[in-house]
C-alpha cells in the first residue's frame, strides 16, 4: 500500500494509460478523483476499482481544454477530502500531419489538450499542494518530445513543452517539498497506437531493443513509484519507459 489515503487526480482516466495508472493508484490505497470527457467508461472503471478496491472514485466528464469545468473539480475534490496529494497528468491526443498540410486548428487544439492542460491543472493544485508542504506532480510526455518525429510537430512540441514545464516547476516547488517529474513513454499498446499499421508496428518492434510495444501497465508502476515516499529524493527527472528505443 504505497499510496495508502493519498488523495490522486488521473486525468484521461477513461483508458489505455490513464486507466492503468488509476488501477495501480487504487491497489496501492489512493483514493481517486477520475477525469476524462467518456462519462460511461469512467462510470465502468470507477465500478470496477469500487468492486476490486472497496473505494468509490470521484469522476468528472469534461474536456481537459476547459478551465471553468477543471476549477469545479478541483474544488469538489478539496470539499470531499480537504487535500489533493497526486496530480496525474496524462490527457492526450494526437492529429498527425505534415507541418505543410497542418491546419492552425491542429496544432491549436494538440497543444492545448497536451500542453495548456498541464498548466492549468497544475496551478490549481498548487495552491493546496504547498499549505499541505508536500505533492507530486507527474505528467506524461513521450520519447518523441525528446526526439522529434515527423508528421508530428504538434504533439513533440506538446510533449517537449511538458519537459520544460516539468523542470522549471520543479525548481520554483522543490523547497515546498512538491516533486514534479515526467514519464516519456515509448511505444505502448493502447488506441493511440492501435492505428498503426502491421507494417509500421513490425519495423517499430525492430527498432526496440526489448522487441516488444510496453504495456499500460508498464507506465503504471513507474507512475506509482514516483507518487510513492520511495521516489521523495527525485524530482524535475524524466522517465523514459521505452524498452530502450531512446538509448
Ligand atoms: P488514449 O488511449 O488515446 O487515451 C487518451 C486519454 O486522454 C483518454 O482517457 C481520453 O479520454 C483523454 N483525453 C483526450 N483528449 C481529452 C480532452 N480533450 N479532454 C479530456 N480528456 C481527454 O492514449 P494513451 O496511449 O493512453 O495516452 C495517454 C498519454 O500517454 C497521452 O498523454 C499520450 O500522449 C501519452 N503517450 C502515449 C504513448 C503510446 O504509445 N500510447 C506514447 C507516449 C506518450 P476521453 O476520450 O474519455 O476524453
């Protein structure tokens, strides 16, 4: 029970990573507040951790681009449990295309959803987080953020945004005893990379030295060991989880 009674936010909780990292979260004793904008699915996942786990999750169903809604839940987290430990962030989405072809819409709405997002929840925990003198803040960026991909200038610029923000809180929260680190997952088997075609999964697993995509779960317990008191010494870091592609 790493996480015993430690108050956690997972946003794009309604699948693939999101979802795993809140069921780690739950079997190590957090108790969760769930967001994404799928009221159904979060509904099933919060039934599931009620039946597996004996707690009932907070859920909230909005779109991670609205700063109203987000406010509204932050506040319902703090009246039901006077505190907020864990911020997860991990909402995110992919519109792929070659800068050339890339409407302004595209990468207006990657970079909000990825990057916009993570500033906007983070300042609205920070508060609690520093009466409490103590948090963590954990948001997921990728390998490609470090690397660069092409028919992705959007979501590398996202993603290396999320490092940069990740390290430049790290240094204004560390004397608060708040950690801010990031996760920077490689290729791992949820929707966003089930389109992928058979081809392009068979030359990527090439390309991997463990020869194999990673799972949720993968990134769920190095999500849960940086939450955890074991991981209190490690901040501003990012973590990559890629069976070795970025070596
Ligand atoms: P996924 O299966 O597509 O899940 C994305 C999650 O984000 C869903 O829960 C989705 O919820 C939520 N989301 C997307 N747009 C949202 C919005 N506007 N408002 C609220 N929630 C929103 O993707 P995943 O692979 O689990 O990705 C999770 C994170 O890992 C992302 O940040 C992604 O960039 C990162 N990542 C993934 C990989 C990979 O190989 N899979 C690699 C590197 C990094 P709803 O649909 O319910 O809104």
């Amino acid at each position: 029970m790493r996480l015993k009674d430690k108050v956690a936010v997972v946003t794009g909780a309604s699948r693939g990573i999101g979802r795993a990292i809140a069921l780690a979260f739950a079997h190590e004793g957090a108790k969760l507040a769930l967001c994404a904008t799928n009221q159904p699915l979060l509904d099933s996942l919060a039934a599931e951790i009620s039946d597996r786990f004996g707690q009932k999750p907070l859920t909230f169903s909005f779109d991670i681009r609205n700063a109203q809604e987000m406010t509204n839940a932050v506040k319902k987290i703090l009246d039901t449990h006077s505190r907020i430990d864990i911020l997860l962030n991990n909402a995110g989405a992919t519109r792929d295309q070659l800068l050339v072809m890339m409407p302004e819409e595209d990468w207006d709405f990657v970079l909000s959803v990825n990057l916009k997002s993570a500033y906007l929840f983070a300042k609205a925990v920070t508060r609690p987080m520093i009466r409490q003198r103590a948090g963590r803040i954990i948001s997921i960026t990728s390998i490609v953020g470090i690397n660069g991909n092409a028919g992705q200038t959007n979501y590398a610029a996202s993603k290396a945004g999320l490092i940069g923000f990740t390290k430049s809180l790290a240094k204004e929260l560390a004397k608060r005893n708040i950690t801010v680190n990031a996760i920077a997952p490689g290729f791992i088997k949820t929707q966003m990379t089930d389109g992928l075609s058979e081809e392009i999964k068979t030359e990527v697993n090439h390309r991997i030295p463990l020869g194999r995509f990673g799972e949720p779960e993968d990134i769920a317990q190095t999500a849960v060991f940086l939450a955890s008191d074991q991981a209190a010494y490690i901040t501003g870091q990012v973590i990559r989880v890629d069976g070795g592609l970025d070596m």
